[in-house]
C-alpha cells in the first residue's frame, strides 16, 4: 500500500510531543519522513510514497512537504489528530523510524543525513553551501 508524503508526515505530527525532545519542527519533519522513506525501501524494496526527495543544503527534502509547512519555518509544528495507518506493517515500520529518531532534533538529524551516502551522492560535487535540487534517488536509498 503507498501513501503520500504527508500522510507520512502527518503520522510523525501525530506522534509529537510540544516543548520536550520529541517535539517536531520542520526540519525534523523532513528527515523523519526522508528515513521513513529509506527504511521502506531498504526493508521492502519499493517505495512508501511517489513524491520526490532532494538533497538541499540542510539535507533530504520533499519539496512538497516544504510548501505545506514552510510557514513554520524553525518552529514547532502543531500535532495533528492521531493518524491511523490502514496497514499494520506499514505503521510499524513508521513506529520504528518513530522510535529511532523521534528523541532527536532537526540539526542533529540534519548532521547525519549530511554523513549518509544517499546525500552525498546527490550532492556529489556541490559544496556544503551550495543551492541543489538534485533528486535522491530510490537505489541509493534502498
């Protein structure tokens, strides 16, 4: 079963916990949705969602969860009612992403994509700084 991105995305925003570790901003949100991605992928073999990821300067991006939550900028970004999954194996795997990630902010996230093949393929020769629209692709997630 494949999902949207911001169903993943509203799944982690469900999960969030305001003003303590677990709490999600938008750059968070991001990478949990990035690994929710990669995990699929490495675990499965396909894909959890179609949308695209990019490698930007400050690591995995969907472009389209950037549109819906750009306005909160490095904010907190209000829970969302609880999202329920319609497939149990694929809210485990987001549970377990949860579960391994969920405890840590976006820069640390951000630290670690920046240290992961799939980023730095995509970015390849680009410096740190530099503006990149470059897809990350599924192999190299996988």
């Amino acid at each position: 079963m494949k999902m949207s991105a911001l169903t993943v995305a509203r799944y982690f925003l469900s999960r969030s916990i305001p003003n303590t570790d677990e709490s999600i901003t938008h750059l968070k949100l991001q990478k949990l949705v990035y690994y929710a991605q990669a995990w699929h992928l490495a675990l499965r073999g396909e894909k959890l969602f179609e949308e695209r990821i990019e490698a930007w300067v400050h690591g995995p991006v969907c472009p389209d969860l950037y549109q819906e939550y750009r306005e909160f900028g490095y904010q907190e970004i209000p829970i969302v009612d609880i999202v329920k999954i319609n497939d149990e194996s694929i809210e485990e795997l987001l549970e377990a992403v949860w579960v391994a990630y969920g405890k840590f902010d976006g820069k640390f996230l951000e630290e670690l994509t920046h240290q992961e093949t799939p980023w730095l393929q995509a970015r390849s020769n680009l410096s740190d700084q530099s503006y990149s629209n470059n897809v990350i692709t599924s192999k190299s997630m996988e």
